[in-house]
C-alpha cells in the first residue's frame, strides 16, 4: 500500500511543478520535483512517527526514490565537469557515495550520513565546473558556430 501512496504523490506533485512551471514561466522538471519531493515527505512522516492513512512507512520505498534522485543527480551534473572530468570518473567518484548517503539516512547512521555529504561536496567541487556548461570537447564546437555568427550578417 505505501507503494501506492508514494506514486500517487509522485504524480501530484510532479502536477505542481508543472502547474508551477506555467504560473511562475520558471522550469522544474516535474519528475525530479515529484520523486524528491515524495521521499523528503516519507522521510519526515518515519521520523516523526506519522503513518499516512495509517500505513506504515516502509524505508525500502523513499530508499529507492532517493536512490534515483542521487542518479539522476550525477547525470544532471554531467553537463558542467570540468574538461579534464569524463562522465564516467565523475559517476564513479559521486554516485557510491551518494549511495552511502542513502543507506546512512535510512540506518539513521548521521555521522556516517555527513561523511558520505561532504565527499560528495568535495567530488563535486573537483570535477564541476559552476556556472558553466562548456565542457572540454565543445570548445572547438562554439568557436565554429561563432565564427558562423560572424560571417553570417
């Protein structure tokens, strides 16, 4: 039954986040706001004791969302490593932490929990690049279409 519980909020708050998105004309991707937004409320309920519609929140369900949240995480930061970071160092190095991070919330393991973070902060601070999304290959890629621009008007 709780499985069922956490589809049903997956799909209503990805239904806000669009709903949101068209109000505010700001983007959120409505999946990762649904399935985020699904395990942060799971999560809370378990710790305070809360059983929504008196069914007991079982871990193995917000483990599993926040398990894809942590993937989808390190896909996303794909899109700004730093030249010398390939996709797959950066999975590698981030993801199994990231991991840790999950398993440590759910044992309620909070020493081990902030270990895994800041691993994690730390593996991001090294592989991405903030506030850029040009990474190593496409830099002769840009100078071409600039030079494209420049010779087109």
């Amino acid at each position: 039954m709780i499985i069922i519980i956490a589809l049903i909020s997956i799909y209503t708050i990805a239904g806000l986040a669009v709903l949101f998105g068209r109000v505010t004309g700001k983007r959120l991707c409505p999946i990762c706001a649904g399935v985020s937004g699904t395990w942060i409320w799971m999560l809370a309920a378990y710790f305070v004791g809360w059983s929504p519609f008196g069914v007991h929140i079982d871990l193995f369900v917000p483990a599993i969302l926040m398990g894809g949240s942590v993937v989808g995480i390190a896909y996303q930061a794909e899109k700004y490593l730093a030249p010398h970071i390939t996709p797959l160092a950066w999975k590698m190095a981030f993801t199994p932490f990231g991991f840790l991070a999950v398993y440590s919330v759910t044992q309620a393991w909070w020493w081990i929990l902030l270990l895994a973070v800041v691993v994690m902060f730390v593996t991001a601070a090294l592989c991405v690049r903030f506030g850029s999304r040009i990474g190593g290959g496409d830099t002769r890629r840009i100078e071409n279409i600039e030079k494209k621009m420049e010779q087109c008007c």
